[in-house]
C-alpha cells in the first residue's frame, strides 16, 4: 500500500464535527500531497462555527499522519472557508407570506412586543401588507398593545380568521382566553397551538408576518427555527450586560439552527424627561451597539425609554399610528426601513 494510501485511511479515522463523517468522505481533508522524500501537506477545510474544534482537528491529523512509518514531516493549513450545509429542507413555506420575521430576547421585560407592534405598523404604513404573531402563550401581550378583546371567529371549524387592527391582521392566544387566567401548559400543547397559529389562520397574501417570541430558547423558537422558512431574527435587548448575556444566548441559537440574524435593537437606550428633554442613561448606553460590533451584525435601531411609548403601549394605540411625527415614532420607521434594506438589497 503507497505511503499516500495509508495516510488517507489514517486520517478516516478523524471525523468532521460537522456532518460528523470522516473528514475524507465529508470533504474536509483537500490538497493532500506526498512528496517521495516522504513531505505531507494538507488543507483541512472546516466550517465557520467550528474553528475551536477544527484547531483540535489540526492538532490530532498532525499528530497520526507524523506516527505513520516514511512520513518524515506534516503540514497542516487550517481554513475556514466551508458554509455549513442548510437544513432547510424540512422547512416549509407559509402560503402567502413572503417574508417571516422573528423578535427574540433572552430576557422578558425588555420592551420586545412594543418594538415588535411598532415596527409592524411602521412596515404596514409603507404600503406593505403585514400580519403580526404573538406566540408568547404564557404572556400574550397583543391584545393590550393592540386594543384588541375580540375572539376569533372560524368559517369552517378549522381555519381561524385573524383579527384586524391599524390594518394589521394579528392573532393571539390572549385572544382565546381571559386575560387574567394562566396558560398551565406543556410543551407538546405549546408547540401544537403554534403550529395552529401558523398553518390553520386565513393569513391570505402578506409581505410579511412579524412574529412576537416569547423570551428565552424553549419550544416555541425551537419549533419555529426547525420547522418555518424564516427570514430572519431581530435580537431585542436593553444595554446593561445582565440582559446583553441572555440576548447573546437567543442570538446563537437562530444561529445553530441557521435562522439569519437581520440585526440587534437597543431598547430603552435612554431616557427622555418629558419635561426638560433631558437625557439620562439610565442602564448605561451602548451595549447593545458593543455587542453588535463584535459580532459584525448591524444595529438596527436605538429606542429611548420615553413615557409616550408607554402610555400609548398601555392604551392599545401604538405610537407609530398615535403619534406619528413624534421622534420615536420616526426610529420605529427608521427601524423599518432597515429591515427592509437587508432583505431587499
């Protein structure tokens, strides 16, 4: 057997962390030449997200290939150049809606659902036609931020019509039940009356749908992540470090289930006195922007902590449509603006 034959069921040996073949099969292992001399060199190309393990990787074929008998010296070069292979064939489609947009925080409590109403207004006021999703079943907070305490009505028994508001077609647990009851549910209901939202409501044709997450990694961004055609995640955070480490959490897993990152919202950036204008950082600035840049993500928007977008929150009458001239209501359009620029450039 030649001494290159041997070094190649050597390195079958290694598997891809990966699609976790052996790196000769996987396509890891490139460019092997073997001089008479008894010179190796190789590539190993891995994926990106792996490059901790693809140094190990390295690490172990430099070390077996140096073991076998007429290798006199390895080198090894290390890329990273490969995509990792997009599972999205069991992802399927809604009928209809051309773009799904998730807002996801790793903490509650960070003005997510505020930001995800405003900014489907702000997208419905540019002339598009937008439904929003609001699939905390635990905490629904649609029906307040909207005005909304009507119940769905169905022609068939099956299919769910969607309410309309501020020209938004919206559906909601909160809208099946008492505001003031618990939702005491586990996790195959909740990923059962997700599913339901999605596939058994007349969405009818949309540009898009904004779907309002609950916060943290549970099932139903896993059940989104794994089964929709997403087009993308928005990461809301406030810009103190406690919210930023749970937001970094939510982040990277849209990442391994390969759900595209559109960008990251500062929320409550900063407050506004509604009565000098003054400004005060009250959970420090720029946090989020820090986060952004090291991660080489676009900041989307800073959104102050204003007591207009409370009270209109509170009253069911969002801002955008409230008080549309005002400066937050603008960087809600802002915000849109952006959103639009990523998936149509």
């Amino acid at each position: 057997m030649s001494l290159e034959s041997r070094i190649i069921n050597s390195l079958k040996t290694l598997l891809d962390p990966l699609s976790h073949q052996d790196i000769v099969t996987g396509g890891v292992l490139q460019g092997l030449q073997v001089t008479e001399w008894g010179n190796v060199s190789f590539i190993l190309d891995i994926n990106t997200q792996y490059m901790n393990e693809g140094i190990k990787l390295k690490e172990k074929a430099e070390t077996l290939v140096s073991k076998i008998p007429g290798v006199k010296d390895v080198k090894v070069i290390l890329t990273a150049q490969r995509k990792a292979p997009a599972p999205r064939s069991l992802k399927k489609e809604v009928p209809g809606i051309k773009h799904i947009v998730v807002l996801a925080s790793g903490k509650g409590g960070v003005g997510k659902s505020t930001t995800a109403v405003n900014l489907a207004c702000a997208l419905h006021k540019m002339g598009l036609s937008v439904g929003i999703l609001d699939c905390d079943v635990y905490g629904p907070s649609l029906p307040r931020l909207l005005g909304v305490n009507e119940k769905p009505t169905s022609d068939d028994g099956k299919i769910i019509n969607p309410l309309e508001a501020y020209g938004l077609k919206c559906m909601s647990m909160g809208f099946m039940m008492d505001e003031k009851a618990p939702a005491i549910w586990r996790g195959p209901m909740v990923q059962s009356a997700v599913q339901q939202m999605l596939h058994q409501v007349k969405w009818g044709a949309l540009d898009f749908l904004i779907v309002d997450l609950p916060p943290g990694t549970g099932d139903v961004q896993l059940t989104l992540a794994q089964s929709v055609l997403l087009s993308g995640a928005i990461i809301v955070s406030t810009p103190q470090d406690l919210a930023l480490i749970d937001a970094r959490k939510a982040l990277e897993m849209f990442v391994k289930v390969d759900v595209p990152i559109l960008g990251l919202v500062e929320n409550m950036s900063f407050f506004l006195c509604p009565h000098c204008s003054g400004r005060s950082e009250i959970f420090e600035h720029g946090g989020v922007h820090r986060q952004a840049l090291s991660l080489n993500l676009p900041l989307l928007a800073e959104i102050p902590l204003h007591m207009s977008i409370r009270e209109t929150s509170e009253k069911g009458t969002p801002l955008v449509y409230s008080m549309p001239t005002s400066g937050e209501a603008l960087l809600y359009g802002k915000l849109a603006k952006h959103v639009l620029s990523i998936l149509y450039k």
